[in-house]
C-alpha cells in the first residue's frame, strides 16, 4: 500500500493505482475526461517528481512547475500533489448561439474572454460549472475570437445531453488549451488536402477546410462526410456552397442506409476510400470521428500507399459517457 499527500491530507493507495483513481475512490472531485492521458484535463501539480510518462504530452514550462496528469501517475508513497489554480490552466468563455439542426446534433459557439491561440483542427476540453468535462474539437478557422464546436447528444452523455437540451445562451464555461495536430502546417504547402469525417467528427475538419480557403496554399482538397442515413448528415448546402465557389474543392456527402438521394453517395465510406484514386505521394490526409472508423479509415489509406506521417487523425478518446 502506497501512502501520498494531497492538499496536506494523507490517501492510501490500492496496488497499481494513479492518483486520480485513488482521489476519485476517496470523493474527491478532480476534473477528468479521457483517462487516456491524451485529453490533459487531469492535470494536478506536485512539488515531488513526477514520473515521465504522467508528463507526456506537456509543455516545458508545466514540466517544470510541476504539472502531471493525474489519470497517468502512479500512487506512490511520498508524492506531494496539489489542486493547481484554475486560472492558469482554464480560459472562460461566454455561449453566443446555440442552434439544433438535427435531432442529435447542436452547433454551439463560445466567445473567449480571454487570450485563446489555436490552430483549425485542435480540440479543447469544455468544463461545466461541476468539473464535468468532455472533450470537443473545434470548428472555427485559425485565429477568430468565437469558437465553433459540433456536438452530437450521446444516450447518457451528461455533458453533452446539457449542452445540447439547456438554454445555455450567454451562460460561462470553461475551456482548457487547446490541443491536438489535426491542422495545418507550412510543411504542407502545395499538398493536395483528403478530409474524412464521420459524424460530428466533420467538425475540426470544417475548421480546417476553412483555413485551406482563406490561406488557398494547398493543392486540391476533397471532403468526405459519413453518416448511417442521408438525414444524418448535416451542413450538406453550406459545403455544396462552398464547392461551387471555390474550383479546388470537392464535397463527397456519403450514407449507409436507406434510399439513394442524388447528391449523394450510398455506400460503405471505408470502401469507398479504399477505391478512391488520388496522388497517394503528396496528399496530407485527416480523419476524424468514431474510433473504431477512424482506425479502420486509417488502414486503409495506410495500405494504399499514403505515408503513416501524412495521416493524421484526431487523437482524443472519450470516457464512458457521463
């Protein structure tokens, strides 16, 4: 049995357990999403030394003040931990709009009130006023002040049940930094561009499509949107929109089940990708939504040729839904 100290009050470990179980077994209220260590939501300080994986992922200046994920560090005897100030791991924000355009899905946006730099593609950790936390990408371009995020009402999600079903329409939140490399970069110049979503994991790729817009730095750009049915999907006219307008840009709306629609795609979206013919050598390509596409999505662009390095994917994995 390991003993260590939090807040100045002494926890008994189990065998094998990290300070967020144990502190969770014992009711104390730490804010967490993941558990992954991928989300960072977990983040406690400590004035002991933590051990390195429960720092992976940080940034110099919070490997030296102390910073660890809790989900990831060990119990161990003579750990000092402390509840870190708020302020210098969360930003406020203020809900400007809250629209439902499906019966699952809301397009909420939140303004910052305070210094937020982020790249399109990136995704943050939205906090309830009671340390609930889920982790949700965002959808606005690089560099505006409102933050665009997508979000579908998971059956038994308690986070996303609340931003979607409440009035919540100039209420605060928090958010924590943003995180995540689904964006671009300069090292992609001239590249062609091959966005995959499923779901709402259509967000961070909006984000991205937008930025490709404005900056109009990359080569061709494709994006293909699944869902299970044709009314699922969602945003279909802003991005038909889009396409007409900007030559370089194609929209590929694609569903599973039910009659076939024109302007759509019946059709297994992991299928279609791996019959998708493109310069396998120079497209960077994203992929984003359920897990489990995600990584069958991810093999099969892999098996076509195109290079781990240009594949990347949203990184963030949720907990059982609250």
């Amino acid at each position: 049995m390991e003993r260590f100290f939090f807040e100045g009050k002494e926890y008994s470990s189990h065998k094998n357990e990290t300070v967020l179980d144990c502190l969770l077994r014992n009711g104390v209220k730490v804010t967490n999403s993941c558990k992954s260590g991928v989300c960072h939501s977990c983040l406690l300080k400590s004035t002991s030394s933590p051990d390195e994986i429960s720092q992976k992922g940080l940034s110099q200046s919070k490997k030296e003040g102390g910073f660890f994920l809790s989900c990831q560090q060990k119990a161990l005897s003579g750990l000092e931990v402390f509840m870190p100030d708020s302020s210098l791991l969360f930003v406020e924000g203020e809900v400007t709009s809250q629209v439902r355009i499906t019966d699952t899905v809301v397009i909420l946006k939140v303004r910052t009130l305070g210094d937020y730099p982020f790249k399109a593609g990136q995704f943050t950790n939205i906090i309830r006023h009671d340390g609930v936390c889920r982790s949700y990408s965002i959808a606005s371009q690089t560099g505006e002040r409102e933050l665009e995020f997508h979000i579908r009402k998971v059956a038994g999600g308690e986070l996303s049940n609340w931003l979607y079903e409440k009035d919540l329409t100039n209420q605060k939140i928090k958010l924590s930094e943003p995180l995540g490399e689904c964006c671009l970069n300069d090292e992609m110049t001239g590249k062609d561009l091959l966005l995959i979503g499923v779901g709402t994991g259509l967000a961070p790729l909006y984000g991205v499509l937008k930025d490709s817009l404005v900056k109009q730095k990359m080569g061709a750009v494709k994006l293909f949107h699944g869902g299970l049915t044709a009314e699922s999907l969602y945003m279909v006219e802003t991005l038909k929109t889009i396409e007409r307008d900007f030559d370089f840009f194609s929209y590929h709306p694609v569903f599973l089940n039910g009659k076939e629609k024109e302007g759509y795609i019946k059709g297994n979206l992991v299928d279609l990708i791996k019959e998708l013919s493109f310069d396998k050598k120079n497209t960077v390509v994203m992929i984003c939504g359920d897990p489990s596409l995600v990584k069958n999505l991810k093999q099969a662009v892999f098996l076509s040729g195109v290079p781990s390095k240009s594949i990347l994917s949203d990184p963030f994995i949720s907990q059982i839904p609250r």
